[in-house]
C-alpha cells in the first residue's frame, strides 16, 4: 500500500484547487473534498504506482463534482422563461463571462435552451434529462440533435462589443512618444479593469492587441507584442480562452527558444469578479513545456496572481492601501497590493485622457512596482515600471541607481526605486 498520507499531504494544494474552482459553493467544496479524500483511502490499496496518485486523486474529485452537478440539476427548478439570463459556468470566485454562448443561446426556442442546459452545461445523462423532463429518451435524443443544429446556426456570430480580427500587423513606434502626466484634483473613479495582468489583452472571444516597451532613458522600442483570443479552452475542467501570444526581439528574460522571438499560448479566464491565468505554454530547446494553475509553484511563481491564484479583481476603487504624494510612495505593507491611487491626466500621442494611476506594490513580483494608467473603459493608456534599488543585484550587479542614473526615482516606504521601461498598446494610436 503506498503512503496514503504523505501523498495526500503532497499533493492536497493542487487537489483544493481543482475543486473549489469547480464548485463555486465553498461549503459544498469543502463536502465534496471529504467525500474525494475518504473515497481515496478506501481505495489506496488499489494504486500501486505512487507516481500516479496526483491524475488518480484528481480523477476521483473529477467523479465527485460530477456526481455533485447531477444531484443539483435532479433537485432544481429549471424555470425556461428564465434560462437565457443564466449565467452557466461557475467558479471560486465568480460566474465565467461567456458572452458569444449566452447571446447565441439567447436567440434560441425555450425547449432548445432547456435541453442544451441540462446537456451540455450540467453535463446529465439524456436518462437523467428524460426523467427530469418527464418525457420518452427518444424524444430527448431528437430534441438534442435540433437544438444543437440550431445552436450551430447562430454561433459562431458577431459578437456584442467585440473587437474585429484584422489581417494586417500593426508596427508599434519606434520612440515612445513624448507625453505628461498631471494629478488631476478630483475623486478618483472606480473601474472595470478586465485586462490579463501584465499583457493587457481582454480575454474575450475576438480581442486581439498589439503592445510595446521602450526602455529609459533612449526611449526606443526594445520589443512587441502582437496577441489575440483564439478560441475557447478548458484546463482540468475550467472554461477559459486561449490566447497567442508573439514577442518580437523579446528581453533575456522572456525568451523562450530563440533571442528573435517568444511564442507563448495562454488559457486565461475572465469572470464577473476576477481574470486569471489557467495555463502557460512556450517552446524550451524544441520541447513545448505547459504549466497550469494545479502546478503549484511552478506556475504561481510566474503566473499567479492573488490568493491561491484567483487572479486580479476586475472592478476596482480606491482602498487605501496604497498612497502616492508626489514621489513617495506609501503602503499597508500587505500581500498582493493593488489600488487606486490617484486621478491624473495623461496627455501621449497627441491625445489627452482622464485616468486613474493602479499602483502594483509588489504583487506581481517582490522589489517590483507599476504604475498603469487607467481610462473609463478600463484600457490600459500608460504603464511604467521601477525597480527596487537592489532588485535583481546577483544578476545585475550594480544598483539600479547606478545602472540609470539619468531615470526617475520614487521612494516606496522608504526605499528607493528606478523607473526601467514603459509600455503602452495600440488602444492609443
């Protein structure tokens, strides 16, 4: 029998967050997780290969929150005049935005909603469906195969508030144009921020984007990015989008397999609170190396943001955690610090916007700070880096005060940081 309990202990992380990011109910979760656990000690004697007890435990919770859907779909009412505003994938922390399935299945029949949603969205047997709907399986199988056809010929379909694919690439500037940055003397508002942390890509159906970095002092352009949504994917069971990602004359420390361009694939999700990364993909000495959010800190390291991965909050306003008086920085020196700090006025490419100044303390990466510019639509319209005096200093071997004497400082509770490389995308041009 292989050592039940130091498997378990092992790899409990990864298995909390399989199940509490299916299940949506905490209390529920933390059942299910019980029911997993007990099942597994049961059946321990069974697994030989210790090896393989990670894709065997997550294969018995897998059961147990199916097991757990159907006996939520047997004991609810399913109201059809109501069904097209339900919102059908819930997860830890919100209701994933699915908006090209929700308004195709909006232009579709009640029976045809009714069926889909008990087929392909609690995932119910056509037996189970047949004794829900108290009507014969052979009517079940006919109303399925039609409302799937007729779902078919509303989606794919122009999508509301979505951005058209074009064809043609978009050569960001060389130089950085000139812009100023004023506090404005007004409350600063809160905003829909919906962006993916650190790309500036909406992970929705249809987005695409094109960004650049330009170091200081030069100002030149030192990489781009071109990226786009291309299509809808799921990581152990969790519905997000996968979106490529193109890096142009990358930096050291974003190449992948060669110096002259990074290909990354991330699955991302976007739900009504919260945007997060599933899964990272990129190419290592010809081998594609994937890492998702059950990797533990492997991936977290480099891709998780907030509590346990939860990603970054999407509706923001000021919080008081972090102050900015001129060139000092102040924080309540807590984890995963992200808040409002003011409102300024950004004026860059000739074009002026009211704004207001998200301040990254640390979050992101230890000795690291960001100041992104924020408009109304939650668009990123200026993002600039720092870095602490001493970050990096085994790499770096000098002091950032050193390496940029020219570059703007702050000083963040006290200690000094350089401003390295600003970013912006082609929402401004």
């Amino acid at each position: 029998m292989v050592d039940f309990e130091a498997l378990v202990t092992a790899n409990l992380p990864p298995l909390e967050r399989f199940v509490k990011f299916r299940v949506g109910n905490l209390q529920d979760a933390e059942d299910i997780l019980q029911e997993v656990l007990v099942a597994a000690y049961r059946g321990a004697e069974t697994l030989s290969d210790k090896d393989m007890f990670k894709p065997w435990i997550l294969g018995i919770a897998r059961n147990k929150c199916s097991d757990y859907f159907r006996k939520q779909a047997k004991h609810m009412e399913l109201p059809i005049e109501t069904l097209a505003e339900t919102k059908l994938t819930v997860g830890m922390h919100g209701v994933t935005t699915r908006i090209a399935v929700r308004d195709s299945l909006e232009k579709l029949g009640d029976n045809d909603r009714q069926i889909l949603y008990l087929s392909c969205f609690r995932n119910l047997r056509q037996e189970e469906i047949a004794r829900i709907l108290g009507i014969p399986i052979g009517t079940v199988k006919s109303r399925l195969f039609h409302a799937k056809q007729h779902f078919r010929e509303q989606y794919p379909h122009e999508t509301k508030g979505e951005i058209t694919m074009t064809q043609n690439r978009i050569t960001m500037p060389e130089y950085l144009p000139d812009y100023t940055i004023e506090q404005i003397d007004a409350e600063p508002f809160a905003v829909v921020w919906e962006e993916l942390t650190g790309w500036f890509i909406v992970p929705k159906i249809g987005e695409r984007i094109s960004w650049a970095m330009y170091d200081f002092p030069k100002r030149k352009r030192t990489e781009q990015c071109d990226m786009k949504v291309v299509g809808k994917a799921t990581v152990h069971g969790i519905e997000g989008v996968e979106i490529e990602a193109v890096e142009y004359d990358p930096k050291s420390f974003s190449r992948t397999d060669n110096a002259e361009r990074a290909d990354h694939r991330f699955v991302a999700q976007l739900t009504d609170t919260h945007c997060r990364y599933l899964a990272e993909c990129h190419m290592n000495d010809g081998v594609r190396e994937c890492y998702t959010f059950l990797d533990g800190d492997a991936f977290l390291q480099n891709w998780g943001f907030g509590a346990d991965n939860c990603g970054n909050e999407t509706h923001i306003a000021p919080k008081g955690l972090i102050r900015k008086q001129g060139s000092a920085v102040t924080t309540a020196r807590k984890s995963f610090m992200i808040d409002i700090v003011g409102r300024y006025g950004v004026r860059i490419n000739g074009k002026a916007y009211d704004t207001v100044c998200v301040i990254d303390a640390g979050a992101y990466d230890e000795g690291v700070m960001s100041e992104q510019y924020l408009d109304r639509n939650g668009r990123t319209i200026l993002w600039r880096r720092f870095n602490r005096n001493d970050w990096m200093a085994e790499s770096y071997k000098r002091p950032w005060t050193e390496l940029l004497p020219e570059n703007e400082r702050l000083t963040v509770d006290g200690e000094i940081y350089v401003h390295w490389y600003d970013c912006i995308t082609d929402y401004i041009l």
